[in-house]
C-alpha cells in the first residue's frame, strides 16, 4: 500500500492509495503513535513520514533519541514553531528561561532527600543562590567588590545558616529513630549511638 524508498515513508501516498483502494487508511489519528511505534520495527530506528506536506523525522528507541540529542544537538534542536503555538502566541512566541525553575525542583528534590522536607516554590524562606552574580563572584572572586547584590547574597547566606541550624534543631527534638525522614535524621541517630557507646 504505502510508497516506501530507503526508509521514507510517503504519509500522503498512503492515504491516496488507501482511498483507491476503498480501504481505511493504515495510520490514523487515534493508533498513530503504535503505528510509528509499528513502522520503526520494519524499517528501524530513525525514518522519515510525511504528514500531508510536512516531513517528520521519526526517532524509535532511547538509544536512538540520546544519540541524536547528544552526539547531533545541532541537527535536531533547530524545529520549527508547531503552528498551535504560532496561534496561541499570535506568532510572537519567546522562548523562555527555565533555569530557575529546574534550580527550585531540585533544590526540593534534594531538601527532601536531606530533610526530609519538599519546600513550596512560593515559599518566602526559599533563597537560591545560583544567580549568575554568585557564579561570576565563584569563577573570579576579585571581582566581589563591584557586584551590586555581593551584599544582599553575604546577608542571604547568613540567613540561610541560621535557617538550617533551626531545621536541624526542630528536626533533633522530633527524631524518630523508627521512622526516618531523610540523610539529617540518619546522622541524628547515628551520633547518638555513638554516644551511647562512648
């Protein structure tokens, strides 16, 4: 049914052909993703479709998608703007940062394995302190002086000192050593074992 010339599939002559032959369509809207999933086992791993006039490069497998995202980033990370977006943003779409977003999910991934304790990312107590000012003042410490918010991240670190002395301290008077919440409460308990041996 379909026109097939080394691993490009023709998505146009499939439904041209399907129509001809009075017959369903072989990929539709509702099965499309088992029908790839279908199609990459017959031709292999990496293929081309073509969506009415679109060309689609098709990735199947992890192994694949990491190869072609690692070892050719430049290749696949230049897409076009899906026109959904083109119509929800009026055609003016930005791009948009994500770093201090993944910065506050991991930081509470991590309080959480430590503390045992997610944090809201609302949360006023919540300073990060990856800014680039911190990472330029990290790389060239003679620069401290000139940076205007050096004050307000010196302040920030004191605050956050105090803040996980207090956790710390909440967290040594509601120790359960049956029912550990995180890597805190696990030291907790290791050091008074190691008093009670001493």
């Amino acid at each position: 049914v379909a026109k097939l010339t080394f691993g490009h599939f023709n998505m146009g002559s499939l439904w041209t052909d399907s129509l001809l032959q009075f017959g369903p369509p072989y990929i539709t809207a509702c099965n499309i993703s088992f029908n790839l999933y279908q199609m990459a086992k017959q031709f292999g791993p990496v293929f081309t479709v073509y969506f009415g006039p679109k060309k689609v490069v098709v990735l199947g497998g992890y192994k694949t998608v990491k190869q072609a995202l690692i070892n050719h980033a430049d290749e696949f990370g230049d897409r076009e703007i899906m026109p959904l977006f083109h119509d929800l943003t009026k055609g003016h779409g930005k791009p948009f940062e994500t770093t201090r977003l993944m910065n506050y999910a991991a930081s509470s991934v991590i309080s959480s394995i430590v503390y045992g304790r997610r944090f809201e990312y609302t949360d006023p107590h919540v300073r990060l302190s990856g800014t680039a000012s911190v990472q330029l003042y990290n790389k060239f410490p003679f620069l401290g002086p000139w940076l205007k918010n050096l004050k307000l991240i010196m302040n920030n670190l004191a605050l956050d000192i105090k803040e996980i002395s207090e956790l710390v301290s909440s967290l040594h008077q509601t120790l359960n050593s049956q029912d550990l919440r995180g890597f805190v409460d696990s030291f907790l308990v290791r050091m008074q074992n190691a008093e009670v041996f001493i």
